[in-house]
C-alpha cells in the first residue's frame, strides 16, 4: 500500500527567497505540520560555485521529507523540493524540470519563472509565498498566481532582514496576506482548511443560488465604489474571486461576506482590487508580438499618408508594458524607414491605481527577462530600483481612465488593442466592446485581441491576417453601433434607475446648443433688431459691453485717446451714470427686470428728454453666465405731466431735491409693486399650471422617444442576430449533408407522423429512396430490408423514447445493422426517429476469422507441445557444482513422456556466454549471482540474439525489486532454490513454452 507521501497534494507552496532566507525558512517549516497535504518548492539565489546546505539546516527544524529536485521528479505531497545550483526549474503535469541555467543577466529570474510556471500548471491548488531577498524577483510570478485563482503571502517588509523582494511583491498590489514569517504557517493552514477550498464543501458558485440579493448587494457596493460594473462579469470570474476573498476571512458563505462589506470599507477596496488585478507584461506572447510587428504595422505605416497621424486605442493597459511595447515597435519601424510621423497611443484602462504605474513608466529590474538587452539601453533609463521609460516613448503614450462598459469609444483608429480582457465579460458585453473596437476603426484598420479571444459574431466584419495570433483587419466603412447608453444604476435613496430619470431642460437646450450652428439667417435678425427696437446695450456679467443694438450714439460718449475700456460706467454719459447703476445694481442683486420710468436727461444741445430705463435679466443654464440688456426707451414731451412726474438728473444736482424725489417715487413704486405682485402671482398660477402641463407634454414626448430609440436599436439588433444565424444555420446544414453524405452509414430521419424528413446516399441505395420520398409516409415505402417489425420497432422507439438495435439481412443478403433511436427536440422531447443502416459484412467476416484462428492457435499449441518430437535442449548456469547437480538431479526426476529434455551445464559467466552464442537452447535455468557478473547481466547482453532461449532465473538470492526487472527484460519465471521441486521446475519450464509458441505463432500470423 503505498504511503500516504506518495499521493497528489492538495495545494504545491512555492517559497521564493534569496539574501536572508535561510532563517526565515527555518521559522516557516518549524510550524507547518508534518500531514498537511501540501507539497513545498523552495526556489533560492543560490551561488554557482559552493554546494548548497539548504537541506541539512531545514532538517534541523523540520521532520518533514527534504529532496534535491531532479529532472523528471514528481511532486508528491508532505515533502520539501529544494532548487539545486545553477540550475532554473518550471513544473509541468505535476513534475519539476531543471535547465541549466543560462550566464546571461536576462534570464536570472528563478522564482519569477517558477511561479509562471506553477500558475499555468496547477491553477488555483497554487500558493505563492515571498521571503526576505533583495531585489525585485518573484513580483512580476505572483501576478500569474493571482491571476489563475491561487494564494500569494508574503512576509511583512518590516520583520525581512532584506525588504526588496517583499517590498516589491507588496508594491503590486497582488499581496493576498502580508504578515511577519511566524504567522504564515497558521494563515496558510487556516486557507487550505476552508471546506471551500478543500473541495469538501459546494463551492461559491453553488453557494450564489438563493443569495441573489448578497450577491446583487455586493455589485453595488462595489459599483459605488470604483465606478465598475462586476454583474456584467462572467460568474466564473467573480466566483472565483469571492471564493478567495471568503475562504481568507475565514467566513462560511457570501451572505457572511456581504455583511462584512457593508461595514469594512478596506475589505470592500481590497475586493475591488483584487477583481481589477491585470496580469501583462512587456511583449508578452513573443510570436502574437513578432506577427503584429512584421504583418501589420509595416502596413499602416505604407498605407497612410505622411502627414496622418498613427493612431492606436489600447483598451485594458493595466500598468503599461503592453502600450509601451507597442510604441516600441511602432518607434522601432520608424528608424528603419529613417521617417518621423505624429503617433499617440491612447492606453486606456479602469483601475485609476493601474493607470498611475503606467503613467510613472518605472519597472523593477525583473522586466529584463521579457526585453532585449539593445531595447532596455535604447528605451529605458536603469538605476538602481529598476528601469524608467526614456522621455521620447513617454510622449509617444497618452493614459486614460476609461470604462468599457460605459464609456464611449475613441476614433479615427488605425489600430485597436484589446488583449485577454474580454475573458473576463459575459458575452453581451463582450460583442458591445468588440461592437466599440469596430467602430474605433478606420476602414482597414487592425483588431489585435488575446490567445483566447475573437470577434464572436462580429467576425463577417473582421478579415483573418493571423488566426493564431488573433490579428484581423476590419473589411468595410460600415460602421457598428454601439450601445451607446451605458447600463442603469440603481439609484439607493430614490429606488429609481438612472437611466428612467428625464433629462432636465437645461441638459436639452446645452445639446441641442452644441451640436446646431447658428442659422444663416442671423444676420437679417440683427438687421430688423436695429431698424424697430429702440436703442440697447448688451452687458456681460461684468457689466462689459458685448454688443449694441439700435442707436445709442445719445447715451454713450465719444471715444477718447488712451486706453480703451467697455465696462458701461466709462461707456455711458456722465449724466445717465447714477440711474444706470442704480437699474443695473438692483438688476443683479435681485435677478429680475428692473424698469425706470420718465428718467429726466439734458441732451448735448441743452434740450430735455424723458426716457424709459429698462433693464433685462437673461438666464442662461446654470454652468453659463447671466447677460443684462440695458434698453433706452425715449418718450414724448406731454405737458402736463412733464413738470410733475420728470426727473431731471443735473450733473450739478441738489442731493436734497433728489432725495425728495426719490422718496415719492419710492413710494408710488411701492403701490405700482403691490399691485404688480398680485397680478405676478396670478400669473405665476396660470404660468405654473401652463408648465405642469407642457412638463407632462415634454415627459410624454421623451418617453416617446426613447421608446423609439430603444425599438430602433432592438430592430438593428434582432436584425443582425437573424443574418448572423442565418449564416450559422446555413453552415450547419451544409456541415450536416457533408457529414451524411460521406459517413459509410445509412441515415434516415423521421418526423413524428413517420413522414421523411431527410436521408442519406447509402440509405437511399438500401431502401430504394429517390428524392420525390421526402415528406411521404415511411410505410408507403417498398423496403428491401427482411424486417418485419420495422414499424412496430420505431413506434416503440418514439413512445417509448428507447433506442432499439437489430442485426437483419438485406434482401441481397447483406447483414446489417439497425438502430432505432428517438429525435429529441430543444426540450429533450420524442419528435420522431433516426434509422440508421450499418453493413457488418466485413465485421462478421473478421469475427469468423478471429474464432477460426483462435481455434488454429489452441490446436496449433497443443499439437507442437505435447508431440514435440525432439527433446528440449536445457542450458544449467551456475557457479556453484553442488547446486547444478541438484537442479540435474531434480530434472532428471520429471516424469518422462512425451517431452525429452538435453541438459547442457556452464559454470561460469563467460563459459555461458560462450555457450548460447555458439548453440541454440530451447530454455535457460541461470543463477542470479554468477561471481562478479549476475544472471539479469546474461539476459542483458544476449536481448539481441535472434536464438535467444527462454530465461528461467534459479536463485538463493530474490530481492524486492528483482520481478519488475525481470519483466523488463523478459525473463518468463524467477524460482527460490529452496523452493526447487520436479514438479515445480515442469510447470515452468511447459508454462514457457507455451507461451514461446504462442508468441512465436502470433509473429507467423502478423
């Protein structure tokens, strides 16, 4: 029974440590028990020219099984895999394979390698931990890790003799536990002894049914969060996510974690976090890269004119390598045609935090692995903590926050980049960002997408440049359209969607102000304006002269020498400059229309005119400043009101006189007020009942318009759908008659009034159909098959939904075989039967021949055996005299029939030898030990011999071990020398022959 060290681990824990490791190592495996089901791998720096002690040191601490990695070497549970020098290892199928590790700087990155590696192979059973190092590998490892569902710890900078490497794995926010060495060991057992996680219980995605409202209640706490919506997410990804998420706090379901949520906003951030973490890195996948460099951009470098600018939308950048690498190339392709052109990379993403890396262009040293050494001294600036992008690629990047489920796309595109982000989308949202992707797009653009991803429905409108690599060129100026109204949210206090609220006049009138030019009949407007209105003066917020209307050559002054002004205090005359401020003072203070009336003014020619002041208040929105037009409205001279109501504004005024007016004015204004007020307020009634309504019109006519939109894009869809299907069912039929035509079977299907619906050539042959039978009753059909229960056996196989088989002949006699089997529609319902017709000619012939030969093999070995007319010739090898004449003895005792034996002895190995090579010997009894040669080393050398006899091994000596090596090298039978008999020694020595002949007759017959 094999030991419990020999079974598959639960989880493989790769430890990535370099300078001050050692202690923390020893720390870590003092605390992990001896039966954790866990296999561990620690990957070190290790020097290339000492031999490494690693495993006498953690022996001193640990009782568990320590092993050097080899070549080839499984990885078994509750054993310690040590990296041995000078060597880098990846694991693959469960198996550790060491390279010699290559002297340029490049490749120096074992943990980093490794942990790819153990990502790629083992998935979420992967865990990853960071101990004190220098440097900055294994930060770049862990996200593959975290991206392919497994655990990363590390230990706390502060308790690392050396912080680099847990500094750097902290700093890429894929961190799942960060604590001090001591407290791993419990935290990792407490991860892997979830029920979750052990696969003991139902799994978060089983646990979502019936917790709906936790989980609709977490999207939008997190959509109130980073602004992103996750319900638009595959299940697959958010499972797997909150899986993590749960199984680290420890906590039994999501209704737990939701409530945990709601009250810890840091766990609520981290979650965010961790459903953002973007795995890239410079010119990853090396081919898709090569491809996209000699295929596409040397064409959108030829194809544009020189003065076009190059533009390429990178949607999903994550921290930058992919926009880097690719203004790399497009720099790169620019120098060889010794050409400068305008290039703006637009890297757009949704995590702000991401964006900000990006936008930094810093890199830990690490990212020499994934770039050449000519690029690194070209297009990075290196120092101590890593590499910086040089300015000159700098510009060449524009990053952005954007949002791919709500924000619109980018245009005028030559090249569009979306790589392995759609994974992560269901597939609605998937074909709106591909729906984006196309429309971004210039005809003949490129679409560069992931390994795993591809135009899904839109691929009529994409044209192939390389499947592997998943590059295509958009086919045609249609352009698609995108849902261009991003999803509702759900507004928390009011219970109403976004989406339904009416957008506000305001939102209308700045629309419709933005996207309509002036008319070209203006101009006449201004021309009507100066001929009928009276004199006017349009002011800014400001009080500045923006414009005037009519003639005002009476109110203003002449323009003077200096400096010129437009505010209206140095625009009007001198003696208009009270009643003016005064209006245009109350003006603004009370937001209104302000009139004065029969304002007194003393021309240039000494002559008196009464004017009416009026100054009008024009809102605009409320982003946009407020105008004040000021109308001069002059009055005719009436003589008997002129003394009584004039006010004469004298530049040499008496202030006694003027307050005196002022207060009667005052207060006829305040009786004119009153009165105004009652009138204003009924018609504020009447205009607020007119409003209500014309509100309740404009909702109508919104609603009606949105439903319009909504049907127009529903229509557009529906409508593509039907060609897109329309397409796929057209290659299903043609797949389907393909498949029939060429398949050796006869086929013919049935609906389920028996009529026939289709059939193949070969049923048609057997059953004498022509294709006039389509749509005709199946037992109108004159059959050349001799089988009378046909239709009672396909009646059967509908009602009774049971697939019958028959074996019959047809009436050239044929055999064949029939299967009845229902046809099951969408809901798994008998809707008729499929008959199918197999010739079984040639594999009844084959079985008859089968039986005959059987029979052949059986008289065959009888007769040879049994009847042997020449006796077997026996070789005896061994060096010890007594026991050959006890083995000759014992052979001799046999009971002698028809079989005669020929027994020939050898004391020696080279006497054997010497033997076997010179005669041909029908069986060979051989003892293990033959003095410094032993009898496996006989059977060994003489594998080749075309007369090489049965080998019987007789031995004193039959370790554990031995019968596997035996049976690789052919020996039929391994005898204890104390268990040697007449009877026994028969038996084996007939049991070889048989077989001999048996496999020497097989040989005849092939």
């Amino acid at each position: 029974m094999p030991s419990h060290n020999d079974q598959d681990p639960t989880h493989i824990v790769a430890i990535g440590a370099s300078a001050g490791g050692l202690e923390p190592l020893q720390t870590f495996f003092q605390r992990i028990p001896t039966d954790s089901d866990l296999a561990f791998v620690v990957i070190q720096h290790l020097s290339p020219d000492f031999r490494s002690v690693m495993d006498e040191l953690l022996a001193r601490q640990t009782n568990i099984p320590i092993q050097h990695a080899v070549h080839g070497t499984v990885v078994n549970a509750n054993t310690i895999y040590l990296m041995p020098p000078r060597k880098t290892m990846t694991i693959v199928q469960g198996k550790l394979n060491l390279e010699d590790q290559q002297q340029d700087r490049v490749n120096n990155f074992p943990i980093d390698r490794f942990f790819n590696s153990l990502a790629e192979d083992q998935g979420k059973r992967s865990v990853a931990i960071i101990l004190s190092g220098t440097g900055s590998d294994g930060s770049r490892g862990i996200k593959s890790i975290k991206e392919a569902g497994g655990l990363v710890m590390v230990q706390d900078p502060i308790d690392a003799k050396f912080d680099g490497m847990p500094m750097c794995a902290e700093k890429s926010g894929c961190a799942d536990i960060i604590a001090p060495v001591v407290e791993l060991p419990a935290r990792l057992i407490q991860y892997i002894s979830h029920p979750v996680i052990r696969g003991e219980g139902e799994p978060v995605g089983t646990l979502l049914v019936g917790a709906e409202d936790a989980l609709h209640g977490i999207f939008e706490l997190l959509r109130e969060s980073c602004q992103v919506d996750f319900s638009q997410y595959k299940g697959s990804t958010v499972s797997r996510r909150l899986e993590r998420q749960i199984s680290l706090r420890g906590l039994r379901d999501i209704k737990e974690y939701y409530k945990v949520l709601k009250e810890d906003r840091a766990e609520l951030d981290l979650l965010a976090k961790n459903m953002l973490i973007g795995v890239t890195r410079f010119f990853r996948d090396q081919e898709a890269f090569e491809s996209l460099e000699q295929n596409v951009i040397p064409s959108i470098l030829e194809g544009t004119d020189v003065n076009t600018p190059i533009r390429v939308w990178l949607a999903g950048c994550s921290t930058g390598e992919e926009a880097y690498s690719i203004a790399i190339l497009l720099d790169e392709a620019l120098q060889q045609r010794a050409t400068t052109r305008a290039i703006k990379i637009f890297a757009t993403d949704v995590d702000p935090d991401s964006l900000a890396v990006a936008s930094n262009g810093e890199y830990d040293l690490n990212i020499a692995a994934d770039i050449s050494e000519a690029r690194l001294k070209r297009y990075f600036l290196q120092s101590e903590l890593g590499y910086t992008v040089t300015p000159s690629l700098r510009q060449m990047v524009v990053f952005a926050t954007h949002n791919l489920l709500r924000d619109p796309p980018f245009s005028n595109c030559q090249l569009a980049i979306c790589r392995n982000v759609l994974i992560y989308f269901q597939n609605k949202a998937q074909q709106r960002i591909l729906s984006m992707l196309h429309f971004a797009l210039q005809p003949s653009g490129y679409l560069f997408l992931g390994g795993s991803e591809s135009p899904g429905n839109l691929d009529r409108h994409f044209d192939v440049i390389d499947e592997r690599n998943r590059i295509y060129r958009k086919n045609s100026k249609v352009r698609l359209l995108p849902e261009s109204i991003a999803p509702a949210t759900r507004n928390t206090q009011s219970g109403r969607t976004a989406g339904s609220r009416i957008p506000s006049v305001e939102n209308l009138v700045r629309n419709y102000q933005l996207t309509h030019r002036a008319p070209v009949y203006f101009p006449v407007l201004d021309e009507l304006v100066n001929l009928y209105v009276h004199g006017c003066i349009v002011l800014d917020d400001n009080l500045d002269v923006l414009h005037l209307y009519g003639n005002t050559e009476a109110y203003t002054q002449k323009l003077k020498a200096g400096r010129f002004s437009s505010n209206i205090d140095d625009f009007i005359i001198d003696n208009l400059k009270i009643p003016v401020s005064n209006l245009l003072h109350r003006a603004q203070n009370e937001q209104k229309n302000i009139t004065y009336h029969r304002v007194s003014l003393k021309t240039d020619k000494n002559e008196e005119l009464l004017l009416n002041i009026q100054a009008v208040y024009v809102r605009t929105t409320n982003t946009s400043p407020p105008y004040i037009a000021l109308v001069f409205e002059p009055l005719k001279q009436d003589a008997d009101t002129e003394q009584l109501e004039v006010i004469h504004f004298d530049p040499n005024n008496e202030h006694q006189r003027r307050i005196l007016d002022l207060e009667k004015a005052l207060k006829q204004s305040k009786e004119d007020l009153q009165l105004t007020v009652e009138e204003l307020e009924t018609t504020n009634e009447e205009l607020q009942s007119s409003n209500e309504e014309l509100m309740a019109a404009n909702e109508e006519l919104q609603s009606t318009n949105e439903e319009l939109q909504s049907v127009n894009e529903e229509l557009y869809s529906v409508n593509s759908e039907y060609h897109e299907k329309i397409e796929e069912l057209t290659q299903v039929n043609l797949d389907l008659d393909n498949i029939i035509k060429s398949a050796e079977i006869g086929f013919v299907f049935l609906d389920h009034a028996l009529l026939i619906r289709r059939f193949s050539p070969l049923a048609a042959k057997l059953l004498n159909l022509i294709d006039s039978d389509l749509g005709r009753p199946f037992h109108h059909i004159s059959h050349s098959l001799e089988y009378d229960g046909i239709l009672g056996d396909i009646s059967k196989a509908i009602s009774d939904e049971l697939t019958i088989e028959s074996e019959i002949l047809h009436e050239s006699g044929t055999p064949l075989w029939v299967k009845v089997s229902p046809y099951f529609d969408d809901s798994n319902v008998a809707m008729g039967c499929v008959i199918s017709l197999s010739d079984i000619s040639e594999l009844k012939k084959l079985k008859d021949q089968l039986s005959e030969s059987n029979q052949r093999l059986r008289d065959t070995i009888a007769t040879a055996f049994w009847k042997q007319e020449t006796p077997l010739k026996l070789l005896l090898v061994d060096d010890n005299e007594v026991d050959r004449m006890a083995i000759r003895s014992t052979i001799n005792r046999i009971k002698r029939g028809e079989l005669q034996y020929q027994i020939s002895e050898a004391a020696n190995f080279d006497d054997a030898c010497d033997l076997l090579s010179r005669e041909r010997f029908d069986v060979c009894l051989v003892d293990y030990r033959l003095g410094e040669h032993n009898g496996f080393e006989l059977v060994e050398r003489l594998r080749n011999f075309s007369a090489q006899p049965a080998f019987i091994v007789v031995s004193g000596f039959i370790e554990m071990g031995m019968q596997d090596d035996a049976l690789r090298l052919g020996i039929y039978d391994m005898i204890d020398k104390s268990d040697v008999s007449a009877p026994l020694l028969e038996r084996s020595i007939r049991y070889t022959q048989r077989h001999r002949l048996s496999e020497s007759y097989l040989s005849n017959m092939e």
